[in-house]
C-alpha cells in the first residue's frame, strides 16, 4: 500500500459522548498529510449568470446539505464542509456509481489514522461550478442518517470551494456561489484567511489571551473545540465547570471536557457564552499546534460568510438579533 496521508474530510472524524449516550456527531480536522492530494485537471464557472443561488437542505444538526451532480448523475445530498481537505464520497455511492479505485491510502483523523482509498471522478458539478477529472476520499457516511434525518452520499470540500467564492448564510439556510473572475462584493470588511491544510483559517481570541489561528469548519456542530496544546498553553481547565464526554471516529475515542467560554473574539467582534470542546487528545487533529480552535456552526449561523479561496479572505457580517457585541 503506498502511504499517503490525505486532508481527511472532518465530519467523519468525530463523536460527541455526553456521559454514556451519544447524541450527535462534531467534527475535527485531520493532521498535515505527507503528500496532498493532486487538483482537479479542469475547474469552471459554467453559465452567463454571476451569482447563483443552490439548492439547500438543513439537517436535524444544523448542517447545510446541497445537492451535486457526479458524472452527470444526481448524486443525493452532501454537507457543505469547510473543514474537509477535499472531496469525500460514500464508499457504498462509489461502488454503485462504479467510481474506479486510483490507491489506497492512509487517513488521519480525531482519534487517529485508519486505512481508506481515493475515487477517481471524471465530472462533478455543483450549481454552476464543475470540476473535471478529480479525486474523492471514501469514508462509510451510513451512520449518519440518524442523527441527521437525512441520508448523505458525500461532502463537498476544498477542492470545490476553491472553484467560487461561496456566500454562506446558516441561519437562513441560503448558499450563493459567485464567480470569482467578476464578482465584488458590497460593504464586505474583507479578513485574510490561511489554509492550514487546505481549511480556512482567521485570527482571533480566546477570552482575552493572546490572539491565534481559528479555524472555519461548517462541517463542525459544536460552537467552538479547542485543540489540546490550547487548553494547555492557556491553562483554561483551571477553575471552569465542565461535564466529561467522549470524542473520537477515525482512530478511536478520547476522553474530553464540555464547558462554556466567556467569550470569543474575531476582529471587532466578540460572541458570548459559546458553548465548547476542551480537547485533551495527544493526537489527532484536535491535537494539532497550528491553531487554537475550530468553529462550527453555532458560532458560524451568527455570520453570513463570504469564503474566498482563490484570494485568501472571508468577510464575516453579522447577522441581525445574535448576542454580540462590537466595540
């Protein structure tokens, strides 16, 4: 088996365990892969139109769902992911739409790294956007229809968010595409962005301490999950109320801590009161030293998000009625 260690799609990566019942799945990024995954071999904004609307489905867990096309076939509903590294598909949707194998592989998620393959695409299209000639990872979804009240085939990730500039509205359950060859937004206060390991990420900080990297990951239901080297450098344990639960997925399960953080802030905005995921993990991707935390998306539906790629910046506008505060 060549070993390649891909940008692991987030969602599959994590359980949350409040005392024995799990009740909804979170998610967590993977670790930096030894070799990324090559582009799409064609990338394009088809139509006359700047801006188009798509096709939106929330689930039970506040996840945005849209619906693509693979190979010219309707291909079910996929979450809108920001904090997957690429392209993911359902290994059984792979096998029935007779997606050949390209290698096998070795995934690094939550709880550690397990054996996966990669699934040649030869189309994949998403409203106006349409890749040609790309790369999937295949995850098993199957065990999250449950909790989502929806069956998912795929999660749409970097390789497609790289291809517009994407508007996302969680509390409205409203997704814009925009062509990023012309398109310029209004009154947007632009923010630039890193794509650490190909997801984005924004200064901000963690109840006064000294400001770092958060992640933006859609695919995450939990307001805000601090990676373990943060909870340690920040000493943020000490003297907070917190509840045991479980994480884990790929690789196994951790033991981890649930609380609530006095605050937030990302540029002149501060979000109070977020409910959170003290990572304790020695491994895995909430063990990862690049950023201090990932937020999903109860902090997410507080904004509309502009995510661009291409240019490395999201603007972040809030959305009236949300309990924050702006100095």
């Amino acid at each position: 088996m060549r070993r390649i260690f891909p940008y692991f799609c987030a969602l599959m990566t994590a359980f949350v365990v409040p005392r024995a019942f799990s009740d909804q799945p979170t998610t967590a990024p993977a670790t930096q892969p030894e070799q990324s995954p090559p582009p799409p071999k064609r990338v394009a904004f088809i139509g006359n139109q700047q801006s188009v609307v798509l096709e939106v489905v929330t689930s039970n867990t506040g996840h945005l769902l849209v619906k693509p096309t693979i190979n010219g076939k309707e291909a079910g509903l996929w979450f809108l992911d920001t904090g997957a590294g690429m392209n993911c598909i359902d290994t059984a949707f792979a096998d029935e739409l007779k997606l050949p194998v390209l290698r096998e592989g070795e995934a690094t998620g939550m709880g550690g790294a397990a054996k996966t393959r990669y699934r040649a695409i030869d189309t994949l299209a998403l409203g106006p956007i349409q890749l040609e000639g790309s790369e999937a990872i295949e995850l098993d979804l199957s065990s999250f229809e449950k909790f989502l009240g929806h069956k998912v085939t795929g999660i749409i990730g970097y390789d497609t968010f790289f291809a517009a500039i994407f508007e996302i509205d969680h509390r409205a359950a409203k997704v814009t595409v925009h062509d990023p060859r012309s398109f310029e937004p209004k009154d947007a206060e632009w923010r630039p962005i890193q794509l650490l390991d190909r997801r984005p990420s924004v200064e901000g900080s963690i109840e006064g301490h000294p400001s770092g990297l958060l992640m933006i990951d859609s695919g995450s239901n939990t307001g805000a999950v601090i990676t373990s080297p943060t909870v340690k450098a920040l000493d943020l344990l000490n003297g907070r109320e917190t509840r045991t639960s479980m994480t884990g997925g790929v690789g196994g399960l951790h033991k981890q801590a649930a609380g609530t953080l006095e605050d937030i802030t990302i540029g002149h905005t501060h979000l109070k009161h977020v409910d959170a995921i003290f990572s304790q993990s020695e491994s895995g991707g909430t063990a990862n030293e690049k950023y201090q935390a990932i937020l999903g998306i109860p902090v997410l539906k507080q904004f509309v998000m502009i995510v661009d790629y291409p240019q490395k910046q999201i603007a972040l506008k809030l959305n009236t009625g949300d309990a924050t505060t702006q100095p």
